[in-house]
C-alpha cells in the first residue's frame, strides 16, 4: 500500500476514477505483526526484528529472513485500534479491486473506513483514523531476504514505509 487518501465527508464517496497499476501490497507483512496489544502507542520501543528461517524454492538451501521495524519517535508503535484501521486498509482494497482499480492508491472517506472497521461514527472515532494513519506511516520496514521474487528467482531486500504518503481532508471540527 503506497497511498492513502481520506476524507472525512460524511457519505460521499471520492471516485476512484484514476488506477495506477504500479502498487504492491505485500502479503508477506501478515508474518510481522507492527502493532502492540496495547490501546496506548508506546514511544518506548524503537525497533522490532524478526528472523525466521526459510528454504530457498531454487535450491532447497536453508536461508535467514529478516525483517527489522522502526517506529517514529513522535507517534510512536502502532496500537491493536490502528491495527484495525490497517485490516480496513485492507479491506478498501479489496472492495476496490474487486470493482477493477488495482492501484497503488487507496482513495476513501473517514466514514467509509468506519463502516468498514465497525466502529462508530462519532467525532474521537475520526481523531482515531488520524493517529493510526500517523503511526502506520511512520512505520520503517527493512528486510534482508524477507521477500521471494519468483520471476527474478531470487530474494530480495526491501527498505519501505507501510504508507509512503497520505493526504486527509479535515472537517471543521470533530463532532
């Protein structure tokens, strides 16, 4: 997931009328989980790293996969409610390809991710989405092996953020 816009119009949907085909969501993320169990964002852990052992699909050869991620000091690790917002992420997507737009920019309305995660829709439930699109973006993932190219029949070493760019349109107020 490369983008993400949000608006926080009540019900109107922002048309996906523009599909870059240039994004890629990476599956191989489910393994790692960013978030805390916590509803607080701890500022306290700087980085995770994980490290699992795979066989190489060519060679049968045993190879380590790593994958270490960094957090912003500023917003801190991603919470359990961001890692809601980062399912409903997921599920725009899917609602999106499923109508012919595999973009690498997801395009939606606050409203629309709340119906989506099943939260309600109520003025700190908006406040919320922010801080968990602040978190999620300040996510640094650096991997070593981590992720398999099959056309290049080789592993490869990825260094990128969860989202590289978002623009939120605000309401006056939160209710």
């Amino acid at each position: 997931m490369n983008s993400v816009i949000a608006d926080n119009s009540s019900d109107e949907r922002i048309p996906v009328s523009h599909c870059y085909n240039t994004g890629k969501d990476e599956m191989n993320l489910l393994e790692y989980s960013f978030s805390g169990a916590s509803n607080r964002a701890s500022r306290s852990t700087e980085e995770l790293l994980f490290e699992r052992e795979a066989k190489d699909p060519e060679t049968g050869s045993s190879v380590i996969r790593r994958v270490s991620m960094s957090f912003s000091s500023k917003y801190g690790r991603p919470t359990i409610e961001d890692d809601q917002v980062y399912v409903g992420f997921q599920a725009l997507t899917y609602e999106r390809r499923r109508h012919g737009c595999d973009s690498a920019r997801l395009e939606f309305t606050r409203y629309e991710m709340l119906k989506a995660i099943g939260w309600r829709d109520t003025g700190p439930n908006y406040a919320k989405i922010d801080r968990a699109i602040n978190r999620i973006g300040g996510v640094w993932v650096v991997s070593q092996n981590a992720f398999y190219d099959r056309v290049a029949a080789s592993w490869v070493d990825k260094k990128f953020h969860i989202i590289d760019e978002s623009h939120l349109f605000t309401r006056e107020k939160y209710d």
